[in-house]
C-alpha cells in the first residue's frame, strides 16, 4: 500500500532520534517543561493582555518606563514586538531597550490623571 499517494493521507513519525556519525546513542527522553525551556531561548509569544498603568503626578507629560521579561534568556539579543492595545491618557509609547532577558518600553500620559494601556502579542525571537 502507498500510504503517501494521495495529499489526504496522512503519516506520522515518532520517536526517532537524529545522530552525528555512526554511532547510535540511547534515545534522550526530557521533560516538556526542559524542551519548552531549550525552544524558549530562541523565540516566545506572550498573547494575553496585561493592564499597566501609573499616576501622572500635577505635570503633563510624565513618563514611565515598564519591564517586559522573557521567560528565557535568549541565546542573543532577540528582535522584539509588541502591540499597544486600550489607551486612556497616553500620548507616545517606544520600546527602549532590548536584551537577553527582557525588554523596557516607555509610556508618556497626556493629561494630570492616571496613565492606563494595555499590552499585548509580545514577541522575542532570536531565532538563528
């Protein structure tokens, strides 16, 4: 039977280990939490909302600045992304810097009252 002759088909293909030369090792068995940890240092997505906010004081234009931490030290500096969602008194908002180990954004507020955002679909890659 050609289990491969038609695109409906389907075939899978499980635990198989890859090896360098020709010496078979035993096969590795890690814990997700440990494999979920190892894909981490290259790329996460956080797609939950996460409301901040901070109190302007009696001048307008305060700024404030907010760590985003990664669940995993990346393997190098990663590209990050993130998306602003509700806005309440915000004039700007930038990204600041970029590690290994996080990201800070800035917020500005516009007016003498509380600053209020929420942020979402946050990414680090460093992928290779």
């Amino acid at each position: 039977v050609n289990a491969l002759d038609n695109t409906a088909n389907n075939f899978w293909l499980t635990g198989v280990q890859l090896e360098l030369g020709s010496t078979a090792t035993s096969f590795e068995k890690r814990p997700i939490s440990v494999e979920t940890g190892l894909c981490e240092r290259y790329y996460e997505y956080h797609g939950a909302t996460k409301t901040l906010g901070f109190p302007c004081p009696s001048t307008p234009g305060y700024a404030a600045l907010f760590w985003l931490p990664c669940r995993a030290k990346k393997r190098a500096t990663p590209t990050f992304n993130w998306q602003i969602g509700s806005q309440v008194n915000v004039a700007s908002y930038s990204t600041e810097s970029i590690t290994d180990d996080g990201a800070s954004i800035q917020v500005v507020g516009t007016a003498k009252t509380n600053t209020t955002f929420t942020v979402s679909q946050v990414s680090f890659s460093a992928e290779l």
